[in-house]
C-alpha cells in the first residue's frame, strides 16, 4: 500500500496527532499548512473511531482529531502510539 500511494519513493503511512493550533481550521486549510509545514499529504481524518477518507471541503478540525498522511519523514508531528495492549504472544 505505502509504495502505491508514495510512488516507493521513501514516503511513508503516517497517523498523526495533529498540533492543537490546527483546531478550527478547514480541510483546505489543514492540506495547505501539512504540505507546507510538514511536506505531508493528507489522506484521511480520524474522530472519535470513525473516519473520513477525502472529507469535504466544509470538515472542520476539532481537539483531538488525527491525520493519516503520506510523508517522507514526520518533522515535528507525532505519531499516534497504540493505546490498548497487545496480546502477549502464546
């Protein structure tokens, strides 16, 4: 899937807390600042276990939304850490 949506260029899938500042702002918007900020393109939005894959144009962000992108690196995003446990292997 990565070398699909990256060109197997050494982009890699992301899922991202996104910054508290981008709260409020539109899907446009928040596409715009995560290529020019982050070099990050925007594939899909996470909320409260539901998402949305190429939300439309009037998605605004809430406190605690999440970011699936395609980037080379993270810059300073963070990457969402698991919050359950997993299983111990048997």
């Amino acid at each position: 899937m990565t070398d699909i949506v990256s060109g197997g260029e050494g982009s890699e899938l992301y899922r991202v807390h996104l910054p508290d500042d981008y709260c409020g702002l539109s899907i446009d918007d928040l596409s715009k600042r995560l290529r020019d900020e982050h070099r990050a393109t925007l594939l899909a939005i996470s909320r409260g276990g539901q998402t949305w894959v190429n939300p439309q144009a009037d998605f605004v962000l809430q406190p605690l939304d999440d970011a699936l992108v395609v980037a080379e690196s993270l810059g300073n995003l963070q990457p969402l850490r698991p919050t359950r446990a997993m299983p111990a292997p048997a």
